[in-house]
C-alpha cells in the first residue's frame, strides 16, 4: 500500500548505500590473500583498532613486506594456510561466539571467493571482495584521513578511480588544518559537556543543540530558556556559542581556530559577553567613519561594488555571524575582523559588543566597516545601529550600503516569482518570531499576497498553526479577562490560510548547499521534521510558489537540492581594484571575479 504521504525518496532510480562509520577497536579482521591489497587492509584494520588475521598458504618470507613487517611485529597474526570454512566461526573474539567481525578477500580470483562470500553472507558476517560488487555485503569507501576527521567517498559501485578522484579533489578544497580544528573543537567540546553537563542536557533534549536557524536579531521562542536569573540556562551559552561557531564560522576560520579563540569560547559566560556601555566622549577625535553594509545573501558575486569597495577599504570589520564565507574570503588579509557572537540568548549583548568596537575604532579615527548578511535595514538591526551612532553625535560618520535581501533574492533563487501579474500582486515580509520569544502577529490570507519569512524554520508548528487555525486567543480559550463584555467574546474574523496554499523552503540561498522544499502548509511541518534544517532558511507561502512550477501529483514535497543560479558560462576577468583608495587595498588579495 503507498502511504497518503510518499517520501520524496521514492524519486530516486537507484538506491544508495547506508554510510556509517564502523568502531572496530578490538574486533578480528580475517584477511585472505598475500598480495600489497592484503597489506593495505591489514594496515586499514590496525588504524581501526582492529585485529587482523591474515591466512593465506604463502610463507611470511615471501609476504608483501609491508605485512611481512606487521607479522613480525605481531600486530598481525599468521595462518600459513589454506581457508577453512571453520575459520570464520573459530578466530574471533570470545565475546562474541568466535565469529570473525569482517572478512576481506583480497583477490577476485581467489577460488573460494564465492563460496567464502556466500558462507559469510549466510550467516552475516560483513565479507568485502575486492572488485566483485556483487559478493560483497558491504564496500569500503574512498577515505580522506585528517586527524580525527575522515572523508569517505564511495560511487556505489561505479568505480574506484573516479571515486578516488573525487575524495581528492573534495579533500584538496578543504583548508589545512581542520584536522585538528576538529581536534581541537572537539575537546573544547567534552570540557563543556563536562562543566556545563546539566544544562547541556536540557539543550540536547529540548533538540536545541544543532540545526537551530536561530535568528540574527531576534529572541527565538526557545530562548526563553536563556535568562539570567537561570544559572543552568546562562551554562547553556557555551554550547550554543560552539555549536554557532561551527555552522557559520567560515571552514578557513575554524581551520586557524587560535586558543585565544578557544579561550573565548570557554568563557562565554554571561558576564565574559558583557561589554560594559562607557560614557560618550564628545571630545575624541571623529575622523573615523561607519559604513554599514549589506553583503548579500550568500554568494559573493551578489555584493555590490560599494560594498566590495568598502570591504577592501576598511581598517576594521565587524562582520556578523551570517555574513557568507565567500564574501569573509574576499577581506584582505592584513585587515582585523571580528564575528559576533551571536547566538540565542545572547544576541543583545553581541549587539552591544561590536557596537562597543565599532565605536572605539572611529573614535580612533579608522574606518570602521559592519558588514551585515542580506540588506542592512530587512531585520538586520540596521536601523538601531545608526541610531546608536547619531545619538554619540556621529551621525554624519555613518553611510548605509544597500545589500540584495534575502528575502527577494532566496525565492528567485527558487524560482518563485515575488509578484506575477494574475498570481500575486503584494509581497509581505515578516519575521515569524516576535520580540522576548512572542509570536508576532499572523498575516492574514490574501489570494494574491506572497508572503516572504524570515527568522521562521525553527517555530514552524507553531507558524503554520497561527497561519491555518485561530489562536486560542482569537477563540477567547486563553482564561484572561477580555474586557468588560465579559468571557468567551472571540473575534473570529482573521482570513486563514487555506491548507493546500503551496510553499516553499528556501535554505542558504545563492549558497553551493541551497536547498529548496517545495509543498503546501499542510505538510511542510512535516517535510521539515523529515528533511532536516539548513540554516539560514526562508519560506515563501503563496500562490506564487506554483506560478513557474508545477506540482507532481501525489508528492506531498519535493527537495532541490544546489545552486546553479549564477552559472553564466562567462569567465571575466573583471578588475575591481580601481576605484580602491591608494595604499589602502591590499592588491596582492584583490580578488578577480569569475
Ligand atoms: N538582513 C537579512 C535578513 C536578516 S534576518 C536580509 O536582508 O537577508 C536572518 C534571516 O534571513 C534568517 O533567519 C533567514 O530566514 C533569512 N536568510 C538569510 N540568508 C538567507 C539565505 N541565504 N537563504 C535563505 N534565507 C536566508
């Protein structure tokens, strides 16, 4: 029977294979056969912590060397034999029977490979055959080794070399050292969980560790946690901190990871992130300038010049936590930016950190360049930044840049029309979280109206709910006094979204992992609960999410997965660098744009 609800992976014309990462410390490897695969595996099995058992009727001397050398060693055991069906049920550690753990057959020519691999199959022992897919219970990938981060790549059997040549090539794009970056992150990892154990369990379970599209600016309903008067909650922050820190610090940043970074991360405690306010001095040198600037929604070639011109320009960059890497790439080397610590719970007080900074550096006479993701004044605090600045008596230090929003840009990235004639003809943007947690007040339904949120993934439930169905304030169901008519009195009058009205989720646009979700309101609760968060993500509900697109009938969602939207087939060589004050970019990180 198909199910109401068919999963978007029934698409998929072949299957794939389950990727796990097998913990093999202790276990019996048998290996069979004497040639250099033979050492690579026994080799392969140690590094796993496992106990490899070669049997193979060559005599050690003649063996490959480098498994001659491990033999000698005794790191790995010998039978200078033929197989025995009995070895696989004999050889294996007690705990477990004597069964063998895995058996490799190093030789597709091996005689026994079948038989060996029909026995082990059998009775579900995992048998690898080199270059005969078809014996095999499971395959071993391609593997990037770095630290304690490893990189598998497999084709599913459609070859080792281009597999081979695609683990290199992901491998060479990463940067150096993330290797033990994650070394690193990692033990700052487990010295949180130790110190902060408690609440950091409160956070695991309450699902808040990972995936989080928290918002830039705003207190998230999940934030309520966070106060100060909480001790176990104010704990929290830490892992929130380092949590943020891998999902949006650029791979390169993480990769250089200092320990005055890890110092800071350990001392997220409120009272580390607390920059205290100093009095305005309206004596000290005004020199300076604050351009704030929107950079866009992802993908560098979005910048606008001017933005890219101050970016090359400036002396300091205060750059917030969305800010895209590809654009953070793009900043000369030589030139001290900071990312806000931004994460919920702690979002005012990163607030007032980099204003702190941003002050302190135009007061020394630098340019000083905040660099914001999407457009500075579309829920970017843009506004209250330049406030900030005019009431210290700055305000005519401070210039705003326009950026492409997200909130335009990520549904034309989708393919989702914001306006078209007959479809829509208003577009609304909102933030689906409200101040301290509360939800903001629902839209209300316009055939023609394309509603754009921002800051929404993550109370999703409750967004579609508010969307669909009465509060139970509306219904006058919440017990508080409703004024002097008295109880019950609702005012049911708010057009609801119909449940089949389409939708989409637009995550990291313009980004190489954008992701688009296409459905209705009625199952993107659940499309998400399936799919997964890619933060940061949008949605777009309206009619114009059919407009260019037309829904496959009996598929509650599909999944996009990738951006291909500025692939002109154009290589320039555009130089940008004119235009840059002299002695002030760094022409050896002037970046050309293709
Ligand atoms: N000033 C920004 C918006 C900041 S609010 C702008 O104009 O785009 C942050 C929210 O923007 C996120 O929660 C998410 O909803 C949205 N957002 C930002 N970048 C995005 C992207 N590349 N793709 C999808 N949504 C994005």
């Amino acid at each position: 029977m198909t199910s109401p609800t068919p999963s978007p992976v029934s698409a998929i014309p072949y299957t794939t294979a389950l990727l796990t990462a097998q913990h093999c410390r202790g276990h019996t490897h048998l290996i069979l056969g004497s040639n250099p695969l033979a050492a690579s595996r026994a080799t392969q099995s140690l590094a796993a912590g496992a106990k490899p058992i070669l049997i193979s009727p060559t005599p050690a001397a003649d063996l490959h060397y480098a498994v001659a050398a491990h033999i000698a060693s005794g790191v790995v055991a010998h039978h200078a034999r033929s197989f025995r069906d009995d070895d696989v049920f004999s050889l294996g550690r007690p705990e477990v029977d004597c069964v063998v753990d895995a058996v490799f057959i190093t030789s597709a020519r091996d005689p026994l490979a079948q038989t060996v691999a029909a026995l082990c199959r059998r009775h579900r022992i995992p048998v690898n055959v080199v270059d005969a897919p078809a014996l095999c219970s499971f395959s071993l990938l391609s593997v990037h080794v770095d630290g304690p981060l490893q990189i598998g790549v497999t084709t599913n059997g459609r070859g080792c070399k281009l597999a081979s040549r695609i683990r290199r090539e992901v491998a060479a794009a990463l940067p150096a050292g993330l290797g033990s970056a994650c070394a690193r992150l990692g033990d700052v990892r487990r010295r949180v969980v130790e110190e902060d154990g408690k609440a950091r369990r409160q956070v695991v379970e309450n699902g808040e560790d990972e995936g989080v599209d928290d918002s830039v600016d705003q207190t998230a309903a999940f934030n309520k946690l966070v106060t100060d008067a909480d001790a176990d909650a104010a704990k929290t922050r830490r892992m929130r901190w380092l949590a943020q820190v891998c999902e949006y610090w650029p791979l390169k940043r993480l990769a250089a990871i200092t320990n005055a970074d890890v110092a800071a991360i350990l001392k997220s405690s409120p009272d580390a992130a607390r920059v205290s306010n100093p009095s305005p001095d309206p004596t000290a040198a005004t020199t300076g300038r604050i351009i704030l600037a929107g950079s866009g929604p992802g993908h560098p070639d979005l910048l606008t010049r001017a933005t890219h011109k101050a970016i090359l320009a400036a002396d300091l960059i205060l750059a917030d936590k969305l800010v895209p890497a590809g654009v953070l790439d793009l900043i000369p080397r030589r030139t001290p930016v900071s990312i806000a610590r931004k994460f919920p719970g702690n979002a005012d007080r990163a607030q007032e950190e980099l204003l702190e900074q941003a002050l302190a550096g135009v007061r020394r006479g630098q340019t000083v360049l905040r660099l914001k993701q999407g457009d500075p004044f579309v829920y970017g605090r843009g506004g209250e930044e330049v406030a900030f600045f005019a009431a210290r008596g700055l305000a005519d230090r401070v210039t705003v840049l326009p950026g492409i929003t997200s909130s335009l840009s990520a549904p034309l990235f989708a393919g989702i029309p914001a306006t078209q004639r007959d479809v829509a003809d208003q577009v609304l943007v909102c933030t689906g979280t409200g101040k301290k947690g509360k939800a903001p007040a629902p839209p209300e339904y316009v055939t023609s109206r394309t509603v754009v949120f921002l800051m929404a993934l993550h109370r999703i439930a409750g967004l579609v709910a508010e969307l669909t169905e009465y509060t139970t304030e509306e219904r006058g169901e919440t017990g508080e006094s409703l004024g002097p008519e008295g109880e019950g009195r609702s005012t049911l009058t708010r057009p609801l979204w119909p449940p089949g009205t389409p939708c989409a989720v637009v995550e990291r646009a313009s980004c190489p992992d954008q992701r688009v979700i296409r459905t209705t309101l009625k199952f993107v609760v659940e499309a998400i609960e399936q799919e997964g968060s890619r933060p940061p993500g949008l949605l777009v509900v309206g009619k114009a999410c059919e407009a260019l697109y037309a829904p496959e009938k009996g598929r509650s969602w599909v999944v996009e997965d990738g951006f291909k939207g500025l692939d002109l087939g154009l290589d320039l060589d555009l130089n940008l660098d004119e235009g840059v004050p002299n002695g002030v970019g760094d022409r050896t990180a002037i970046p050309t744009i293709s």
